[in-house]
C-alpha cells in the first residue's frame, strides 16, 4: 500500500501570540512553527499501517514555515520512505488553497491511500482532506480514530458525537481524515533526524498559491480579555458546597434562599 501523508505548519502555541498591524491575522515575522497536531497522528496511523501491511509512505508538506524542513526530516527519521516540500515561503493559506496545492501534488502519484489532520489550529473550517478526497474524485472519510487492512481495502473506524463509533468498508484509492492515530505519535531521537537530514530525501517542488479561497474573510482579531482569574474553593466539603449554592444564586441559578 502507497500511502501519502499531507503535513501542515502551524503556529506554535506555546509561544506568545501577537496580531499584526492590520488586526486581522498573527504576526508571523517572529512566529514559531511546529507541526499540526492532527497531521502528526495522521502520519503516525500512515506508519502504522506500513508496519501491518507493507508498502510506502511519503510525506507532503506546503513550505509556509521555516520550521518544514525539520517536519520533514523528523518524519522521514520516524519510517516514511520519501518527503516532498512543495513551494517555498508560501505564506498563510486557507483550506480551500491548501487542497488546490496539495491535489495538484498528488494528480501524478496515484496513491492508494491519502492521510491528513482531520482539521488544523490555524484554519476556519476543517476541510482539506474532504477538498482533497473531492478535487481527486476519490472517496473520503474523517474524524477517523482507527484503520485496519482489509481483504478489498480497508476497515475504517470513525467517530461520532458523545463517543459513538462505526466501522466502514473503504475501498482504495481513498483520503481519510484523521483525528486519532490507534497509538500516540512515536518519538524519534535527535540522531535519527540528523541522519535523515544527511540522506538527502528531501525532494523540492514547486507550487504557487493561486486560485480557489474559501470566500470567507477575516474582517478582525482580537486577544480575549483577561479576567480575575479563578476562586479556589474551600478544602471542607460543606463550605465548598455553600460557596457554589451561593454563587449559582447570585447568578440567578436557582431558587430563593
């Protein structure tokens, strides 16, 4: 099985977040980048599904951080057999351009399976892999937690609200949207990405963000207001249980006293 794993960049959210001059989008001059969370477990069921039967994977990312380079190599140090940056500099995208980009990559390549992030940190609407799995016309599923090999394809198990769960017959070729690889992503040691960085796997291509947007436009951001903070209740039960009858009352949760 020839599976292709489309990474994305996000901004680091561990880091102070700060908008730019026209209020509408981050300031990203100084502005660190790591991989989406999502992509990550989207490229760790990729691996996983190699080790249960066979094949290779091949990891895409849109080079809109400096940050891609190491995704890349990091992902190639875990097990993907080769890595394609597409572009250079591409700058903030929405999803609409993103699956443009990524679907044009992957016209040529003909991969049975196409894996992505169910959704990013840094998008509005959480729709890529299903304009991917659409601009391909090949069949999609999302919100997927597991996958299993099967004889004509692949189980797929996606999830619903309140925990429900249900288990697809999915035939190949095929784009999933992962929300949750079986595993947690693997850690890979500093060595291993330094000897793929020294491989040379890296593979460049280009691209240009032209064509589709959403239509959707940002008109402003702002950061949320800061608050008092929280009250710490009482240690003793009783005094506890008082303080939150009277706080509910005070919001006018409740009856009279």
């Amino acid at each position: 099985m020839d599976t292709v794993v489309l990474l994305r960049a996000v901004p680091d959210p561990v880091e102070e977040l700060e908008l730019d001059d026209t209020g509408t989008d981050l300031d990203r001059d100084f502005l660190g980048f790591v991989l989406n969370e999502f992509d990550d477990h989207a490229l760790e069921e990729a691996l996983l599904l190699k080790e249960d039967a066979g094949g290779t994977v091949t990891v895409v990312a849109l080079g809109t951080a400096d940050e891609v380079d190491q995704m890349l190599h990091t992902a190639v140090a875990k097990g993907a057999d080769a890595a394609v940056k597409l572009g250079d500099d591409l700058g903030a995208l929405d999803a609409h351009a993103q699956a443009e980009l990524f679907s044009a990559a992957l016209a040529d390549r003909s991969p049975d399976l196409v894996l992505c992030g169910v959704q990013a940190s840094d998008e509005l609407d959480g729709q890529v892999a299903m304009l991917v799995a659409a601009k391909l016309e090949l069949p999609h599923v999302s919100v997927v937690v597991a996958t299993a090999p099967a004889a004509e394809g692949l189980t797929v198990t996606k999830e619903y609200w309140a925990g429900i769960t249900a288990d697809f017959d999915v035939s190949l070729p095929a784009v999933l949207g992962i929300q949750a690889a079986r595993q947690a992503p693997r850690y890979v040691a500093v060595s291993r990405i330094r000897q793929a960085q020294e491989a040379g796997l890296l593979e460049e291509a280009d691209a240009e963000p032209a064509g589709p947007s959403s239509g959707v436009r940002v008109v402003g951001l702002r950061i949320p207001d800061v608050g008092d903070g929280a009250e710490m209740l009482p240690a003793d039960e009783e005094e506890a249980a008082d303080r939150i009858v009277e706080l509910l009352r005070a919001a006018g949760v409740g009856g009279p006293s």
